[in-house]
C-alpha cells in the first residue's frame, strides 16, 4: 500500500516538474511549483518515517537514498527558478525529469 502511495506521489511530482517547465505564465509556472513542492515534502517525509522504521538495518542505503531526494530537491527549485526569471534552461528540465524518472523506477524496483 505505501509502495502505490509514494508511486503516485513521484508521479504526481514528474507531471508538476514537466506541466511546470512547459507553461509559458509566471502564474502557472508558480502554481506547479507550489504542487510540486507540496508532493516533494510528502516524499522526504515518506522517506523519513521508513528511514525511522528500518533504522538499524540498511542505515546506508536510507541516507544515500535521503541524499538523493535532497539533490533533486535542489535542482528542481533551481530549474522553477530559472524558469522563473529567465526563459528557463531545457537542459536543466531535461536532467529534473530524468531524475524523478530514476526516483520512480527505484521505487518500484526496491521498495
């Protein structure tokens, strides 16, 4: 069941990165980031609690996957950003996108 939960919030959070990207108002570039920013802090929240659940056991692999989600993180606020101020960086989006797509198929190969 939480398997299916954190699928569809990575979905969700791959259609806000790529409706977000493509939209050519600051409004609603600014109204896919505020979605994307909601369903991102419910996926670091997931990853917590199950960091919390499993604590002694796959210590590493929990940080290197919290390190992870960080990084996108990062790199998704700077690509709303850009967007944002400039006309966007498609490499950028491109390199987001890829990210959230190997967020979503760890999730489904090993959780």
């Amino acid at each position: 069941m939480l398997k299916l939960f954190w699928e569809f919030i990575v979905l969700i959070l791959l259609f806000a990165n790529i409706f977000g990207n493509h939209s050519k108002k600051e409004k609603h570039v600014s109204d896919w980031l505020g979605i994307a920013r909601i369903t991102f802090f419910i996926l670091l929240t997931l990853a917590v609690i199950q960091f919390i659940v499993v604590f002694p056991a796959h210590i590493v692999w929990h940080i290197i996957w919290l390190l992870y989600l960080v990084a996108v993180y990062i790199l998704m606020e700077n690509t709303f950003r850009l967007k944002r101020e400039t006309f966007g960086n498609p490499l950028q989006a491109f390199i987001v996108t890829t990210a959230l797509v190997i967020t979503l198929i760890i999730i489904i190969a090993l959780f």
